[in-house]
C-alpha cells in the first residue's frame, strides 16, 4: 500500500449529505473494468448527461477541479454498499483523501486498506474550508497532514484532527493489514482453541 | 464486571487482541461469501496464502446471477466466467457453497439464517453492507470490504473498532397493517440515514419482542441504511423455536448447550447505552418513500415535502434535487402517484412470510394492465415453500412474474432493471439514485403495501383494500 504522509492538492467541494457508493461508482462498472480505470466512471451519473457528454455544471468537470486530489464532502459521505471499488474509483480519478464531517462506517474502513486518508472535522469547518477553495474558483490548494494532523486552508488556517493510532501509523508507513495480523498466528491460534473446547457446537463438524 | 449490552457481550467473547485506541483484533466465527468473491480468493493467492479455516466460511450465488425463470450458470454469457471461477476457487479451497438449483443457494443474508449458518452470539462477518440482517438473530454481523474479505479469508479474523451503542426502544401496538419494514423506515424518517452513523443498534421494545424471525431481520437489514453497520436483536425462544432443526444448527447435548450459552447473551437490565431512542409504533401508518435516500419517507396517508418549507439551505437543494429525479411535485399527497414497476424479494423482504403477505392482497385479483410486477424469492427454499404453499399460482394467476432466487432488480444487474424515468414501488432497501437502473425512480415499502400499488398501477395505502 502506498503511504499517506502530507497531501497537498485542489480539493473539490461537493457538500451534498449522504452520497452514497452506488453514486460514487455504478455496479455496472464493477463488472469489466480493472480498478485503475474506474476514474472515468467515479459519479458518472452526476458528470455525464444522459447523451454520455460531461455536465459542466458539475464540480469534477471544471477546471481547476478535474485534478483534484482531495475532495471536501457533505456528512454521512459514501454511505450504503459495501463496494471498495468506490475508495479504488476515487483514486483512479486522483483524489487520495477525502474531508467530511463523517463517513460511512464501511467505507471509512476500505479507505485505510488502499492508502486513502479518510478526514473526520466538524461541520463548519467543512463549510468554511469549501466556500475558502470556492472563493479562489479552486486555485486555493489544501494541505492535509497526516504527520501533524491537521488540514491547512488555502489562507493558512490550521485545523487539528483525530485519526486512531493505529490506522495512522499504517498509513504512514503504508503497512499492509494482513501480514501484521499473520504476525499474531499463535494468538490467533491460542484463541481458537479456547473458543473449540467453551462453544464446540459452533465448530461444524467435517 | 458491570452490567454489559448484547453487543460487548458478543464482541467482548471475540476479542484476540486489543489494538489500543477501541480497535481489537476480532475472531470471525462466521464468514459468508457471495458471487462477488472470486477476486478475494485471486487476491489470497497472489499472495501465497491458503483460506485458514475453510470450514468457517459458506457461500452462494445471488448478486450477479439471472432470476429468469429456468436460469443457468450460462444464461448471462457476460458474467458467467464469475460464476465458473468463484465454483473453481470455492471447490479448491474447500469452501461450501450452495449453487444454483440446490437447496441454501439464495441471497446470502437469506440463506445464512434459514440454513441455521447464522448463530446467536457469533461475530459474523460478509462483503456485502447489508449483513447487519443477521443481527435479527442475535449474532453480532457487519458488511466488510474486499480487502477485509481477503483478511479474514486469511487470518479467520478481522480489525475493528469498538463503535458506540444505540438502543431503539419500539413500543406500542402496531395498527393491522403495518409491518416490520414499516417500523425501520419510521425509525430511519425519524433520526435520518445519518442517525446510527458511528453506532451499532440494539432494536429492543415490546413491539420487537413481538416480531417473528423474519421480521427482525427486516428490521435489522436495514440497520445500515440509518449508517449503522451492525443492528441487533436479543435472541429469545422465538428465535430458539426459528432455529431448532434447522440444517447447520447443533443437536441434541450440543443444542442444549448452545441455547444454555444463548440465554446469558441479551443485555443486562441496568446496561447503558451511549443513544437511546423510542418510537411509538402505534402511531405509525404504512410507509413509503418519496426521494433518494431511506429518510426521504412518509406515511401513506401523508404528503410530499415542499422544499419551500425547508430554512437549511443544504437540506432545501437536497429536496429539490431529489424531487427533481424523482418527478414529483412538491406538497401532493404521495397516494395516488401512478407506478410502472412493482418489485418483491431483495434481502429485506423476501422470506415466506413477505411472500404470504404479498399473495394475500393479490390473491384474486389482476396487476393493474400499466404496471409490470415481479416477484423474486429469497432463496431456493423459499421458493420451493411458496410453491408447496401454491404462492407462485396465485402471485401468476394475479399477473405477477414469478421469478428464481437472487438479488435482481435490488441492484440492477442483469438487465434487471426498471427502465429510465420509470417509476417502481420496491420492497428492497435503497432508493439511491440509479439504483434500480439508470434514471430509475425507487419507492421502498412493504412487501403488502408493493402488492397493493401493482394492483391498483398507483401508490394506495394497502389498508383500503
Ligand atoms: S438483495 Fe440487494 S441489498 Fe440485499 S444483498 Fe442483494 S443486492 Fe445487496
């Protein structure tokens, strides 16, 4: 997994509550395509019109925000399916941290297994940093820092957040899930066990 | 220690290792794979790594399969290959699954709980967001991603942090009428799509003791579309009675050791919870939904919100985007607006019961000539059920197609899908935008209140007929 230490890009506004993953990436395009090629498809069903050209009235597909590297979202922010391809869509188009008041539990989840940095900031502090970008139509960059934790707005405004410890070291050091745990196999192990002799019945028998 | 919730009691017993920080490494006593696996077992073995306890996970076909009637593996050439290879890694692995035309095969969160693979006090765990449905029979089921699919595939266990706890206390007598659906979508109308955000609920209240197996898992299932990843319900004798005999369930000693171990698991009278909300069910009317998200919904008998009303301006534009997609017009009363597609099944309202709620209001009577209405069981048994019980001749006879088990037209693949700018009435879970298609226009309600609009080709509150 790549690591996240200190991101700083265009970010793009859509404050809209409750984007769902089937909006970030449609089941369709998680039948043929390879993660890498997703971008073309993340909201597809806000930036294309119905004759397949872009909408351009929709944020991603206006300059400066068609490179946007973060993206500044609404509460509640990938909510629904459990799909991963939403965090694989999102990347593949560029954008590697999102800043939201909160998030869908699953989502949230899948983010840290890919090396997407997932921002949780009150409400306000979205709204403030969103109109700041809008002011400067985008030009305004946003830095967020994982090493410090805290985002800095285009004008240098600082704001602190919390990301548990042990999802933050991974990120910064870009670890990989699985083999940590393969690390504890005799835990692992020790506990199965345990679990046999006290709840046999769970165990089907072969 | 203190007085402890059904939730810590199940998480608590799962715990390998603390991480710090609320995080724990977790023992996963169930895992279910649906159609959607094969990528996992590719990943594991591009790592070199072998499933670690094979006898722990199950699987079935459901997401991406055809529910055409006499459907096979090769019906849709396109996703076939899926198919092929899930069966090829399935078999190496040693994993159990249920294939088409079997018994168990089904939508995955149907199936765990009818074959008895679902369990009381079990952390069970799926690649699917609607696995909280499990929680209906007291185990402690969350939906995880790909890459933790991959994770538990190899270690048996999972990462996650400890939520905080909601209790959603439900009382009252509900009205004839009204269902199971019925309450979730009140609960998710009343404290919103964001309200569990960060929380796993306990249903509890006199009105949920009432409900029979099926219907908490309703209930449950839709825990996810509150933002909660994990609902739960107590396990009481009525899920005892639901479970015994049931195929993967323990006999005998071990049935009686395990309902001993199931009994010490509902909270304890003086546990606290972080949230606690009530809802009077005796007040609720059959809901629907009107926009694009679960807490766009009313009752029946109510009206479509004006966004004029609205002072939040990010909530106005929601309202005025999603009446917008949805083609309605601001204050009309939702009854009466005219529906081309009605469909019945998904994992939240496709058990016998919901079947036999929806064939007694069609029962000899004829889907409205404008509307065309499917009904799609939730399983291989269910299905085999409804036709023993003759559902399938009277949903037939009525003009209702009736189809084989699988997800269909919950998410739209397959060419399953209701067509752009039409309008179904839905007794799935989500009325995102496109979910049922692109352009599509998605009412949620119960499977009786589905039944009614077919007939009538128009939202109807289904107590009228
Ligand atoms: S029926 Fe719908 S919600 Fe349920 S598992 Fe299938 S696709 Fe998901």
């Amino acid at each position: 997994m790549e690591a996240f230490t200190v991101l700083k890009g265009v970010a793009a506004p859509l404050l809209r509550a409750n984007i769902n993953t089937d909006v970030i990436i449609r089941i369709e395009r998680l039948r043929d395509l390879e993660k890498a090629d997703l971008g073309r498809y993340a909201f597809e069903s806000w930036r294309y019109r119905r004759d397949g050209s872009e909408d351009p009235a929709f944020v991603l597909n206006r300059p400066p925000y068609r490179e946007a590297r973060l993206m500044i979202a609404g509460q509640n922010f990938a909510c629904g399916s459990s799909r991963e391809a939403a965090v694989w869509a999102l990347q593949s188009f560029g954008i590697r941290c999102v800043i939201a008041p909160s998030f869908g539990p699953i989502f949230y989840n899948n983010c840290f297994q890919n090396g997407v940095l997932p921002v949780v900031v009150p409400a306000e502090v979205v709204e403030d940093l969103a109109a700041e970008v809008e002011a400067t139509q985008g030009e305004g960059k946003v830095v967020v820092d994982l090493t410090r934790c805290v985002v800095v707005a285009p004008g240098g405004k600082e704001t602190p957040f919390s990301v548990d410890a042990l999802l933050r070291e991974g990120m910064l050091k870009g670890l990989d899930q699985i083999e940590l745990t393969r690390a504890r196999e005799p835990q692992i192990q020790a506990f199965q066990a345990r679990d046999r002799e006290r709840r046999p019945w769970l165990y089907p028998s072969a | 220690m203190g007085a402890q919730t059904l939730f810590e009691k199940i998480w608590n017993r799962h715990v390998v290792s603390e991480l710090g920080d609320g995080y724990a490494l977790l023992y996963v006593s169930r895992h279910l794979m649906h159609d959607g696996g094969s990528q996992a077992f590719l990943a594991l073995k591009e790592r070199g790594l072998a499933v670690r306890n094979p006898e722990l996970t199950f699987a079935t076909f459901d997401h991406v399969i055809s529910t055409l009637p006499g459907r096979t593996a090769e019906t849709n050439p396109a996703l076939t290959p899926r198919l092929y290879s899930m069966r090829a890694h399935a078999k190496a692995a040693g994993v159990r699954l249920f294939d088409l035309g079997e018994p168990g095969q089904g939508i995955v969160h149907v199936m765990g709980p009818e074959l008895g693979l679902t369990l009381p006090g079990t952390l069970l765990v799926c690649g699917d967001s609607h696995t909280c449905t499990h929680g209906g029979m007291g185990a402690l089921a969350f939906g995880i991603g790909s890459s933790e699919v991959v994770h538990v595939l190899a270690t048996q266990t999972i990462v996650q942090r400890r939520p905080k706890l909601m209790r959603a206390t439900f009382e009252g007598t509900p009205a004839a009428g009204i269902t199971a659906k019925d309450m979730i979508l009140n609960l998710i109308g009343v404290i919103g799509a964001a309200g569990g955000t960060g929380f796993a609920v306990e249903y509890a209240g006199a009105a949920i003791r009432a409900l029979d197996i099926e219907g908490r898992l309703t209930i449950c299932n839709l825990s996810i579309e509150l933002g909660a990843k994990c609902g739960m319900v107590a396990p009481d004798e009525v899920t005892f009675a639901h479970l015994k005999d049931r195929a993967f369930v323990p006999k005998d000693a071990a049935w009686e050791a395990a309902v001993a171990d199931w009994r010490t698991l509902p909270s304890d009278p003086d546990a606290v919870f972080d949230r606690e909300v009530a809802i009077d069910v005796g007040k609720i009317a059959p809901q629907i939904t009107w926009g694009t998200s679960p807490e766009h919904v009313v009752g029946v008998d109510g009206h479509i919100p004006d966004p004029k009303t609205v002072g939040d301006a990010e909530r106005r534009n929601a309202l005025v985007a999603a009446l917008d997609y949805m083609g309605l017009a601001p204050g009309a009363p939702i009854a009466g607006t005219p529906v081309d597609w009605v469909f019945i099944g998904s994992c939240t309202n496709s058990r016998i019961c919901d079947l036999r709620a929806a064939a007694v209001v069609a029962k000899g009577r004829r889907v409205a000539a404008t509307v065309r209405a499917w009904v799609v069981p939730g399983s291989e048994n269910v299905k085999r059920q409804a036709e023993a019980e003759g559902l399938d001749e009277v949903f037939k006879a009525a003009g209702f197609e009736w189809r084989e088990p699988g997800c269909s037209m919950c998410l739209a693949m397959n060419n399953e899908t209701v067509p752009p700018g039409q309008r179904s009435v839905s007794t799935s879970n989500r009325n995102f935008v496109g979910r049922q298609g692109p352009g599509a226009r998605t009412h949620l309600a119960s499977p009786a209140m589905a039944a009614a609009a077919a007939l009538a080709g128009r939202i109807v509150d289904v107590r009228g007929m």
